[in-house]
C-alpha cells in the first residue's frame, strides 16, 4: 500500500494498547479479532473501518471510548484467545476520506 493513503485505525490502536492481542482475519483487511477483556476465552470482533467493536458473547459492542470503559471494568482475561489470523499488507488502517 502507499502510505499516504492510509492511517492508523484508532481503535486497532487501543485494542493494542489495552493488550487485547488484535490480528487481522484473512481476508478482509479492515476486519479484525481481539482478545474480548471480558469474562472468559473468546474473542470479539472489530471493524476497522467503521471504528467499532462487538462481542457476541457479553452482549458488548461500540466505538473506542466504549471499548476502553469495556476493557476497564472487566477483569483481565485468563489467556490469550485460542487460534490465529494470518494477514498483510496495509492491515489496521483505514482509507483516509
């Protein structure tokens, strides 16, 4: 990709830094999966594009800030998410405009 067409997402961004282990599914590049800092081993969705989250398991879903009120007031899971997501490329960004 050339990188003047792309930026950051913001909460790929915070899905890092709260440790929630985001990787990129296959193929689609602004999709993603993370550690859910909910209760239990699953995983929740993010949609990078669209700057939101969702975990169908805890009923839970939103935008960054509500992501990281989420991750704050669940306690810290037990392990890393079960599987793995293979991908390249410009991942994690979004199309600027």
């Amino acid at each position: 990709c050339r990188s003047g067409q792309f930026r950051p997402s913001a909460i790929v961004t915070a899905a890092r830094r709260l440790k929630l282990n985001p990787m990129p599914e296959t193929h689609v590049l602004y999709r993603w999966r993370a550690r859910c800092p909910g209760r239990g081993r699953h995983g929740l969705a993010i949609d990078a594009h669209l700057e939101r989250f969702h975990c169908d398991v805890c009923g839970e879903s939103g935008d960054v800030k509500q992501l990281r009120t989420f991750a704050r007031r669940s306690r810290p899971d037990p392990g890393p998410l079960k599987g793995g997501w293979v991908g390249g490329g410009c991942v994690g960004l979004r199309p600027l405009g």
